[in-house]
C-alpha cells in the first residue's frame, strides 16, 4: 500500500498453509456498503462438533473493509495478553483451545 501510495477497499486475508482452486464471488456480489458502514469482518466459520448450534470463527479465509483490517490483522497480539487457559472458553467452543480462539476472543473484544 505504501509503494502505491493509496490503501486498498477490501483485504482477503488467507492462511499460509491455504489455497483456494475456485474462484471467490465477485466483489460485487457483496453488500460492501452495508459492511463498510457496520465496520464488519466477515469470516469463515464452522459448527461446533459439540454443539452444532454454537458457530466457532474459523482462521482459513476472512474478508473485510481495509478500516477493519488493522484490528484483523493485530490479532497475534491476543497471545501478549497471557489470558488464563479458561478466557477462551467463551470463544471456543470445544476443548480445543488453537489459533480460532485466540482471533475469536480478539475479535470480540475488538470490533
């Protein structure tokens, strides 16, 4: 952004470890005014294999307005806070306490 000297409207953040082989929706077919003026994230999120109806945030894809992408993209700073163990619970659903809970929590907190 700095080398073009302009920010960009949307930012597509994907995992490393990821690859998508389909093309995503075009940036038109989403309401980016509606998230723009509700400052939203949108993410990937699945069910909790506990509980179905509980919905878990998920850290493989997330698109969002560039304003939101800061607090996004700072969410390793979750792990400087050193929250005990059962802080997450609340975020996470199942005993698995990873990455998604960290940015779930951070989220929270954040948006």
């Amino acid at each position: 952004e700095r080398a073009r000297g302009r920010t960009y409207d949307i930012v597509v953040k994907l995992r490393l470890d990821e690859e998508i082989c389909a093309p995503l929706k075009h940036y038109s077919a989403f309401d980016w005014n509606k998230r723009h003026e509700e400052n939203r994230i949108a993410v990937w999120a699945r069910n909790d294999p506990t509980d179905p109806k509980n919905v878990v945030v998920d850290d493989h894809l997330a698109v969002m307005p560039r304003r939101a992408a800061d607090v996004y993209l700072r969410a390793n700073e979750e792990l400087l806070t050193c929250a005990p163990y059962d802080a997450y619970t609340p975020h996470c659903g199942w005993k698995y306490r990873g990455t998604e809970c960290y940015l779930s929590k951070w989220l929270f907190l954040n948006d």
